[in-house]
C-alpha cells in the first residue's frame, strides 16, 4: 500500500499542508494543542481535503477513538499524521463525508487557503 505522509508532498500539497496548519486551532479541534498542532485535527482536514481533491474518506482505530485520513488513486493521504510518534495501522475502513468526522462540516475552518472548491 502506498502512504502519503507530510514528507512526502509535491509542492502543491505542501501550499495547501501550509495553509491547513495556519487554520488548524482549538475551533477546529477540542484536542488541539499548540506544541502539537495537529493533534485531533483528522476530521477536519480530511473533509477539507476531500472537498478540495476528492477521493475517499477513510478512518482507522485509533485507541478508543477513529483518525480519519485520505486516499486518492490509490494512495493514502494523512496530512494530520504528525500527530502521531508512530503512524497507525490503515485499515481503510469507508467513512461517509456528510455522517463522519464528529459532526464537524469541513465550511468550520477558516479559509487561508481559499474556497476549498
């Protein structure tokens, strides 16, 4: 399985990476912390990705709780990985955009990046 981590962007993403971090804030994520910034931040910048890339929304476990990610064209996509000192294990369990990432619409993050369109 191919997996698409922070090191591993093309520019592009790393513009849009950019400008999700710059948003990423307690508003976007109870669990945020500011020396970990992208802790709890997998919903929101997964329904934020899909609607800028599309692809799937996918989650795995994650201790007691669910990390939501991505995968385009085959390849998972975790721009909120860093979070973690280990990545977790994929399981690619489906997730639906409009029931998943703790009722949060992905229109709730500030746009520094421009209508995700």
């Amino acid at each position: 399985m191919n997996t698409l981590t922070a090191s591993d962007l093309r520019d592009d993403l790393r513009e849009f990476l950019g400008a999700l971090r710059r948003a990423w804030s307690i508003e976007t994520s109870a669990q945020w912390l500011p020396h970990d910034p992208a802790r709890g931040q997998g919903p929101v910048t997964a329904l934020v990705f899909h609607d800028r890339f599309g692809g799937e929304i996918l989650k795995t476990p994650v201790g007691d709780d669910w990390h939501f990610y991505n995968r385009v064209g085959g390849t998972v996509c975790d721009l909120a990985a860093e979070q973690f000192d280990e990545l977790p294990d994929y399981l690619n369990v489906p997730s639906q955009p409009g029931r998943s990432p703790r009722r949060l619409s992905a229109r709730a993050l500030p746009s520094p990046c421009g209508p995700c369109e």
